[in-house]
C-alpha cells in the first residue's frame, strides 16, 4: 500500500539521520547515548500517554448503561474490523472532534466529545469511529512513538551540537571525517527541522491510510467523508481547547482554526482526504 511504503521510507529516513548525525557528532558513542536517552523518555510515552491525554482533556469514562447507542456503534464497528471492544471515552467540548490511543489493540481507547456527539449523524459517527478503529488496526501509536523516539535522538545530538559550538569542547576535529563546525551548525539547526517535518509526513501518511481502513470497516466511504466535511467547517467556529503536543491524534486538527502550511501540518488537508474517499466512493472500494 502506498501509505504503508511511505511510512517506512520516512522512518528510514529518520534512521538515516540519526546516524549522519551521530558520526558528525560524537561518532558512534554519542549516538548510542542520545538513542538511549531518548529510548527511556519515548518508552515512558508508549506506556502512560493513554492515560495523560485522556486526563489532560478530562475525558469521562462512560459504560453501556450510561450511553448504549454509542457502545453498540463502536462494538459493531470493532467487530467488523476484527478488533476487541475499546473502552469508551466522552470529552467535555463542545468542538466535534476524536482520537484513540493505547498501546495495543487490547489495550484501545475511542473518546470522541460531546459536540461530535450531538453534531453526526448515526452513519456520520459511524465514519468518525471507523476511521479511529483504523488508527488501532493499524497500530498507529507504536509508530508514532517509534517516530517520536528517533525525533527526540535527533533533538538531543541538537542540543549537544549547540553546547559544543557555544563552549567549544566535544565534537569532531576539522580534518577529522569532515566534521568539526560545519557538521555542528547542520546538527544544530537544520536536522530539527528536517526531523519535525519527516514526523508530521509520518503523521500525515497515517490520517490517509486510517482514512482508507476505515472506509473498508463500513464497506463505504461517503458517511466519513460527510463527517469531515462537517468537521471542516466547524472547525474554525468552535475550536478545540487542545494542547499543541496532542494534536496529530485527533481525527481533524484541533488547531486548524488558522491556516498552516502543509509541510507544517500534522494532519493532511481535509479537502484532499474528502476527495479521496470520495473517489473510493465512486470506484466502488
């Protein structure tokens, strides 16, 4: 599948990175050390983000007493995809949005908010969760953190590159492979940049291909189409209290209330991904 091939180029990519930088840097020791440092730090993520996000946007846990019409949606759902039940999650906002997340299948989260809620139709909602229970076949947080977790190898070889230019100790001698201040200042300055947009590409790839999954759980695309398109235009009048962090994990940008571009993104723009699915649509996928 093409999004599944882009995203392994991308990772490779980082991976690419991560050891240019390591020999202009430190050689294959500093390397090792920013990768372990930034092993721990992403591994805690992997672990406990489930639980950070749903607390930080203060989501309520609510059972098939409370809400069975929703239960029955995402059970239904989660058993065409081939997938356990997720627990079910409702956010206190008004701005129609969701996400999942949990490390595995096993251990799955949908939240959707109370806005999404009252916005979508059935059918509607129905796109809405299909396309986050393509995130979990997918297993889009494992990459996600694998991606942070080579990101965070290259911010830290970024930091060190800038203590080293500052007080000059450390590094690589001129004539030493080619390195000495050239390669500092490309560690530095350029390789953060290059790693956030290969992140948000990796981002982006995976929005398409949950997209296209989740069409696929429904057998059509028009209803998750419908719902971004809905999504679109509320976005920008009931923007979402979202921190900046979290935001690739919502179904739309909750930050889209201003224009960005789109290397900059985290998400693709929404009318591409509406055309497509439209396109599924009409080819009868």
């Amino acid at each position: 599948m093409p999004n599944q091939i882009k995203t392994v180029l991308l990772l490779g990519g980082l991976t690419a990175l991560i050891v240019v930088l390591g020999n202009l840097f430190g050689g294959r020791q500093g390397m090792v050390v920013a990768f372990g440092l930034a092993v721990i730090m992403n591994f805690g993520t992997y672990w406990f983000s489930d639980k950070i996000v749903l607390a930080m946007y203060q989501a309520r846990e609510v059972g098939p007493d409370e809400d069975p019409e929703l239960h029955d949606l995402i059970g239904s759902l989660a058993e065409r995809a081939g997938l356990p039940m997720p627990r079910v999650f409702v956010i206190p906002q008004e701005s129609p949005n969701a996400f999942a997340t949990g490390r595995n299948p096993e251990h799955a989260v949908v939240a959707v908010t109370e806005g999404l809620r009252r916005m979508m139709t059935r059918e509607e909602l129905a796109g809405v969760i299909s396309h986050e229970l393509g995130h979990v076949k997918n297993r889009d947080i494992l990459i996600s953190s694998i991606a942070a977790t080579m990101a965070g190898v290259i911010m830290i070889l970024a930091n060190m590159a800038r203590w080293t230019a500052i007080f000059g100790f450390g590094g690589r001698d001129d004539d030493e492979d080619g390195g000495g201040m050239i390669g500092l200042l490309f560690t530095a300055i350029l390789a953060p940049i290059a790693a956030m947009l290969i992140q948000m590409a990796i981002s982006r790839s995976r929005e398409y291909l949950a997209d296209s999954t989740g069409a696929g759980f429904m057998g059509r695309s028009e209803p998750l189409a419908s719902a971004l398109t809905k999504l679109g235009q509320a976005s920008g009048r009931l923007p979402l209290e979202a921190n900046p962090a979290t935001a690739h994990m919502f179904i739309v940008n909750p930050l889209s209330g201003r224009s960005a571009m789109n290397l900059f993104s985290t998400h693709p723009p929404l009318e591409e991904r509406i055309v497509r699915l439209r396109a599924m649509s009409r080819s009868g996928s």
